[in-house]
C-alpha cells in the first residue's frame, strides 16, 4: 500500500505554482525521484518540519551550470542524492541547502 503524507507549504518559495498556506498530499516513494517532480523533503538541523522543491537533477546527471559554483568537484549528481530547485526565482535550493539525500525525501506530490 502506499503511503500519503498531508503537508503544508510554508513561505513561497514554490510559487507560482504552489502558495503559502496550501495543503498538499504528498505520495510517499517506494523509487527515486523523478527530473522536473515536485518533492517533500527534511533538511537535518532545520526549525522547519519540511521543504517543498522541484528536482532539477538526479543521480548521474550532469552537476546543473548554476550549481557547479557551489560544489566545483562534483560533475554529476552522486548516488543517493539529488540537487533541488524552487520555482521561485529567490528561493533557497541546493546553492544553499546543499544536495539533497534522498533518505530524506519524504514523498512527491501527484502531478508535479
């Protein structure tokens, strides 16, 4: 059976797409994610209980040009992780947060 998780978006880094305050159902994983799928993910550390992005690389792929400052030594995205984006244009994504470990993902919402 696969599992649902109800989320919260908090702040708007997604939008257009998704607004602050929106309720999603996010689909829990039994694969990896998907290029272009909107994912539901915890950041270790972090006051917030999750973060809304979309997935701009997985594993294999070509490090994106836009991140490549940020992690030089890395030309591909590693196994088990993948470099995450927002829609909106100033929000954080993987500059900031990093590459994304994908036991941390908690689902993907449908449709994304």
């Amino acid at each position: 059976m696969i599992g649902w998780l109800r989320v919260t978006v908090v702040g708007h880094s997604m939008s257009p797409t998704l607004r602050d305050g929106q309720r999603l159902i996010a689909r829990r994983l039994r694969r990896g994610p998907r290029l272009g799928e909107v994912i539901v993910f915890r950041v270790p550390d972090e006051t917030l209980p999750h973060r809304i992005k979309r997935v701009a690389a997985v594993a294999g792929d070509p490090m994106p040009d836009w991140l490549t400052p940020v992690l030089p030594d890395l030309p591909h995205v590693p196994d088990g992780h993948v470099a995450v984006v927002g829609d909106n244009p100033w929000s954080q994504d993987s500059r900031q947060l990093g590459l994304i470990d994908c036991r941390d993902i908690l689902g993907a919402v449908p449709g994304s």
